[in-house]
C-alpha cells in the first residue's frame, strides 16, 4: 500500500513538473525573428549597426537557451520568453535607429547635392549672345515706372543695360551702360524682374549676357 502511494506522489509530482514547464513559447519567439528580418530589411546594417549588433546578441542569447531547453529532461522556458521578449525590443530598436538614420543622410546627401549645384552655377561663366548664341525671348515684361522728377524735368530717352540672364532664364545682374541719369534705376528695377526661356548650350541651360534698352517717353 505504501508502495502505490508513493508511486502516486511521485506520478503527481512528475505532472505538476510537466505542467509547470509549460510550451515553447514558439509565437514570442517567431516574433523576435520577424523583428529582426525587419531590421535587416531596413538597412541597419549600413544605418544602425550598433543596434543591430545588440539584437544579433540577443537572439544568439535566446537561440543558446532554446539549445539548453531541448538538452533537459524537464524544461521551463520562463527564461526562454523573457530572451525572445528582449530580443524583439532590440530589433524594434535597431529597426527605428534604422530609418532614423537613413532619413539624417538622405537629408545630407541632398544637402550636399543642393551645395554642389550651387558651386557649379557659381562657376558657370555667362556666355555673350551672339552668333551660335541666340538672345532668349523675354516671357515675362515690366514696364518701367516713370519717375515724377523726371517728367517734371522732362527727360526722356533709351537706357542700355547689360543684363545677366541666368541658367533658368531670371535676370541675376544688370548695370547701366548709356546712362540717362534720371532715369537709370527705374530701367533697372524694371529689367532685374524680367524673365526669359532658359538659353541651352550643348543641351545645358546656361547663363547669357545680353543689351537690352528701356525706353522713355513723355506722353
């Protein structure tokens, strides 16, 4: 009779045992395996590499206790949860520091794009129109504003101004070459808000010089 009681306890013992070990917790660990896949997808080997190299940790950390579990006899997996647990945080972690950082040099190779372009403009010589050159057509005219002094004076005549056209065909530089004092900077301000088509070279919108003349005259 003792004998079968303690078979009994020890049968109870073993199914409590079992039952407290519970099942591999397969979904925490697949989820920690999805998180890492996505880091990987989102370049944190180039962008987050230290985070990566944390979340390669802890899922090597979490495989080697997957490792001890399946070498038991009776196994609990309570510590296995809380690796997969971690190791999924990490990979979310590596995962955001990834598209952070992809975004931070996107924005400076744009940057670096947009500097580079501007050094290139600024070097680009304006070419004088003439021969193979064509003037551009003017698309956009301001008329310039009669200055009162001068019609009280009255002063009339042509102001010649050297105009800068630029690559995307704005006036970018203008200066008086045949002055009519009064009214040189009425010209000016007229011309510096012209705008014309892009002059290519070569298939390149390219800065051109030309003349141009304003024109005043008492009504």
């Amino acid at each position: 009779m003792r004998v079968i009681v303690t078979l009994r306890a020890i049968a109870l013992g073993l199914a409590v045992a079992v039952a407290g070990c519970g099942s591999p917790p397969n979904a925490d660990v697949d989820a920690a395996t999805a998180s890492i896949d996505k880091a990987a997808a989102d370049r944190a080997d180039q962008y987050a590499a230290d985070s990566l190299k944390v979340a390669q940790d802890a899922r090597a950390a979490l495989d080697a206790e997957l490792k001890t579990q399946d070498g038991k006899w009776f196994k609990s997996y309570g510590r296995t949860r809380e690796l997969a647990v971690a190791a999924k945080a990490a990979a979310e972690k590596a995962s955001a520091d990834a598209i952070a950082g992809k975004e931070r040099a996107d924005a400076i190779a744009m940057k670096q794009k947009a500097d580079a372009a501007a050094r290139a403009k600024a070097l680009m010589k304006p070419v004088r129109v003439g021969g193979q050159i064509k003037p551009p057509t003017k698309i956009k005219d301001v008329k310039p504003v009669y200055p009162a002094i001068a019609q009280s004076a009255r002063v009339e005549g042509v102001v010649i101004i050297e105009a800068t056209i630029g690559p995307e065909g704005k006036v970018e530089d203008a200066k008086v070459l045949r002055s009519v004092p009064l009214l040189d900077q009425a010209a000016l301000d007229a011309v510096r808000q012209w705008e014309f088509t892009p002059t290519l070279l070569n298939g390149v919108p390219v800065p051109v010089v030309m003349t141009v003349t304003v024109r005043f005259t008492r009504q």
